[in-house]
C-alpha cells in the first residue's frame, strides 16, 4: 500500500515538472516568434507589427523598408541578399523620434548547389556593341526598380508561374561554357517553344521588351519594392502599365536571350534583391491567401 502510494506520488510530481517546463518553454516560443526571426542568404521573411501612425518609418540595417499598413499592422517582406556576409541585424519601427518596436534577425548560412551549362559564346564574352546594349539596359531596369508603386498591388499569395517540372533552382551557382562564373538567381521551368507564361500575382507591367541576357522579358511591380521577371520568352502579350491579375497570361514561353534551350526564367526581386521565389511564395501566403 505504502509502495503504491509513493509511486503515485512520485508520477503526480513528474507529471507536474513535465507541465511547468513545457508551459514555460511553449511562454517563451511565443514572446520568441513576435521578435526573433531566422533568415538566410537569398531568403524574405513577411514580419508584421503594430502600427498608428501613418509618418512612421520602418528601418533594417539602418535602410529603410517600405511597409503596407492594413487593419492597425505594418506588412513587410524583409530580405536577405544572396551575397550576405551572414551578420544579424535589427529592424525598429520608429514613430517621430521614438523606436516603437524592434525585430531581431539571425542570419544562418544556406548552401546552394553548383552547375555546369553551355550557352552561345557570344552571350559570354561580350562585343564591345553588346556591352554597350547591356549598360543601356542596366540604366533603364535600374531606373524600374527605383520607382514601384506605394502599396502591395496584391490581395492573394504569390503563386509559381508554371506547374511544370523546376529545371533550375533559385540560388545554384553556374559555371557558363567552362569560363564564366555566375549564380542563378531565380528559378527555371520546363516549357517548350509558345506555353501560356501566367503573372504570379497581381501587379503593374513595367516592362515588356528584349533584353540581351533575359531576351523577351516581361517585369511586374506588385508594389512596395517587390517585382516579378519572366525570361526567354518568344512572345509577350502585355504593354507597359497594364494592370495584371494573378493568373492572367502575359506572355508565351520560348528560347530567347542567354539560354541552354527553351524554358521559363522567374526572378523575384525584392528590394532590390533577387530573393527565392519560392520562399516569397510561402511566406505570403502567413498573411495572404
Ligand atoms: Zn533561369
């Protein structure tokens, strides 16, 4: 009897010490997750946070990131570039002088895959016409990605582009015809020669025209610093400032540009960063369906 009793006892106690640390482990989750994210190279992290000011600023790294304001929260996509140095860094919403709320992110090393491919020469090292074609182009994308529109353009999730087979991860690191060295940063899909190419998410076209890497390449602003391109198309099927709604068709795959053969290229570029496309796709969907 007495043996029984002081097992009983020695369950409840257990039982007891299992439900007081877990309470408290699960206490701290909670105040964690408000404040602390992870992120990696090449990674965006939708963080969202009190806002009742519309004069307040929201600074990462002492920049500052332009934020969407709904119901009383701050929305912001927080990006890490490719090329991190791998140091974590803060981000505090400031209302007049005063720092309101502050986000702490840890940066953690993410390696990315290596990979041979052949292209056309002339695509590699350049003619001193192509260079200056290249420049050109650079200005005027530049110029593109200074200027995106105030507020997200988007009320769903960012969704993939195609449902085919990803050839061509975001973020592997290429080696062109065994000489030049680069990375991949967005995402290949298998298409052939003329598939529908759909918008990922609603947004403005900002540019519809061929480019010397990308070839016939369609960018959308979905607002807030936050783009969209679509690559190597045969054929594109909207005009500058077209307002597009995710799904709509705008343009047709094909071959064009630096390419090893026909497919579509997806870049997501967010503050201007090409960011993994993927990655945007699951952290929009913790706010947007
Ligand atoms: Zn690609």
């Amino acid at each position: 009897m007495f043996r029984k009793f002081s097992f009983l006892k020695v369950s409840f106690h257990i039982v007891l010490i299992f439900l007081f640390t877990s309470c408290a482990l699960r206490a701290q989750d909670t105040k964690g997750m408000a404040n602390q994210y992870v992120i990696a190279p090449g990674e965006v992290r939708l963080v969202d946070f009190p806002v009742n000011s519309k004069e307040s600023k929201f600074l990462c790294r002492g920049s500052e990131v332009k934020f969407a304001q709904r119901n009383g929260r701050g929305l912001a996509f927080v990006m890490e570039s490719y090329f991190s140095n791998l140091t974590s860094f803060g981000c505090q919403l400031i209302e007049g002088s005063k720092e309101i709320y502050s986000i702490n992110f840890s940066v953690v090393d993410k390696p990315y895959k290596a990979e041979q491919l052949k292209v056309d020469s002339k695509k590699i090292k350049l003619s001193p016409k192509d260079e200056l074609r290249v420049a050109k182009e650079q200005a005027i994308l530049n110029k593109i990605y200074q200027s995106s529109i105030p507020d997200f353009l988007f009320t769903e999730a960012f969704k993939q582009p195609m449902d085919s087979l990803i050839t061509s991860v975001y973020g592997t690191r290429r080696v062109y015809n065994k000489q030049k060295k680069g990375q991949h940063l967005g995402i290949d899909y298998r298409a052939a020669i003329g598939d529908k190419v759909p918008a990922s998410n609603a947004g403005k076209i900002v540019y519809s025209g061929d480019l010397f890497y990308t070839g016939w390449t369609v960018i959308i602003d979905h607002g807030l610093d936050i783009f969209s391109v679509y690559g190597h198309l045969s054929k594109t099927l909207v005009s500058d400032g077209d307002i597009v709604r995710r799904g709509d068709i705008i343009g047709l795959s094909g071959n064009t540009g630096r390419t090893s053969g026909p497919h579509l290229h997806w870049g997501t570029k967010v503050q201007g960063q090409y960011i993994d496309g993927l990655v945007l796709i699951d952290e929009s969907k913790k706010y947007f369906k």
